[in-house]
C-alpha cells in the first residue's frame, strides 16, 4: 500500500531525505508530506529512523541529501533555531524536562522568542489545557508524575504557537490510562487546527487518531495510506499490532 494525502497543501515536504550518524546511514530517501492541519503518523519498530527523521526535520540532525520544504520554503539549511521561529516545535522523546525549575518557569521557557505579554497569555491557555499544570505551577517539574511531565512537555512546545508540532514517542513510560489521556489531548489539538507530526511506537493508538500514516522500516518510508486503511492492513496488522 502506498499513498499520498489527498487534502490540503502540503505545510511540510520531505524529499528523499538521506541522514547519517558517522559513516552509518540512518535514512535512506525518506519523503512523506504532511497537509496543512492535518494530523499524520509515523509508525515503525524500534531504530527503524523514526527519531532521526523528526530530529532532522527539526534541524538538530542534518540531511546528508534531499529536501526539507516548511510552507513553501525550503529549510533544509536552515538552523534549528530559525526553523522554531518559522513555526517549528518539536516534543522529544523522553520529555527532557528541567527538573529543578517550577513547571510555569518551564512553559516560559518555550516562549524565548515572543514578548513577555503574550507568553502570559499563552500560558493562560497551557493552564486552561491542561489543569492539571495550573495546579503544579509553582512546583518543580522533575516532581510531576510521567504523564504530567508529558503534558508538560507538549504545553512548553505550544508555548511558541507553532504552525507544526512533531511529537516523538508522547506515550513512552505510560500506563495505558494516561496514554488515554495524553493522545485526547492530541486529538484536540488536532481539531483546534495544530498541524501535527506524531511518531509513536504504539502504532494501534497513533493510527486510530491520523488523519493518514506512514510505515518505516530500517531508514525508509515502506507503506502509507489513511491511518484507518492503515490499520486494516494485514501487514501492518502483524508487524505492528500483534495481531
């Protein structure tokens, strides 16, 4: 199966995207699109590339060849930090919370590049998101339970009001009950109009809320196709869903 989504111009353009680490390639021409507004998944197995694609894309790791194109632009050049001004926010893997500072210190943090006034009203709208956080504003974030620091996480990249966020791994460490919770708040992300670029390993909640999903395999983009056709497939219902 492969495909390509069928609605809305492409926000986000990756063509034949080639990454090493050293002399070892980890993507092998790697090209996928992500519509404006969309929610796309990227699933796949452990070291499949999943992580390095979003780390390029973000500018952390950088393309040996191929092309990166953000709204028409293309960035494949472009500094890591000039691409979080253009719109571009990632979640890492692992959360990467700074533990001794307060949870609101750490929001503040995801807004360095806008003025004071409207990081306030943006961690206004963080609190409204998710309570959970305006209740724990004052305490370190190191002392947030997992699911917390997830959400966390995903408040301090909106802090930047991006056009796309990449979120890498949201339900690693997680009992299934906060996963719940973590990819509810995903959807309604979604639905407020956040252009989205999940990579997730539970590839069973990942495509039951993409609006279309991508399989990768040892560095390249191998299946694709709406997340629902995606989880009707025999293939990936083996590989990826135990069943």
């Amino acid at each position: 199966m492969s495909a390509t989504p069928a609605d809305g111009a492409p926000l986000l353009a990756v063509a034949d995207l080639c990454t090493y680490y050293g002399r070892i390639q980890a993507l092998h021409g790697v090209s996928l699109s992500v519509p404006s507004g969309s929610l796309v998944a990227l699933v796949g197995a452990n070291g499949a590339g999943k992580t390095t694609l979003l780390r390029t894309i973000s500018g952390v790791n950088r393309a040996s060849s191929g092309a990166i194109v953000f709204d028409g632009r293309d960035i494949t050049r472009t500094r890591s930090d000039l691409r979080v001004r253009s719109g571009i926010s990632q979640v890492p893997e692992g959360r990467q919370m700074f533990g001794p500072m307060s949870v609101e210190d750490n929001l503040r943090l995801g807004a360095y590049t806008r003025p004071a006034a409207q990081a306030q009203r943006s961690i206004e709208r963080m609190y409204a998101m998710f309570p959970v956080l305006e209740a724990r504003r004052m305490q370190p974030a190191g002392t947030l339970s997992g699911g917390q620091q997830q959400m966390l996480a995903i408040g301090r990249a909106l802090m930047s009001q991006p056009r796309l966020l990449l979120l890498d791994e949201p339900s690693m460490g997680l009992a299934p009950q906060l996963v719940a919770e973590i990819f509810a708040a995903i959807v309604a992300l979604a639905k407020e109009g956040v252009t989205i670029l999940l990579v997730e390993q539970n590839a069973h909640a990942a495509l039951s809320i993409a609006d279309f999903g991508y399989v990768l395999e040892t560095g390249k983009t191998v299946m694709s196709g709406s997340g629902r056709d995606l989880l009707a497939d025999e293939r990936v219902k083996q590989a990826y869903l135990g069943m």
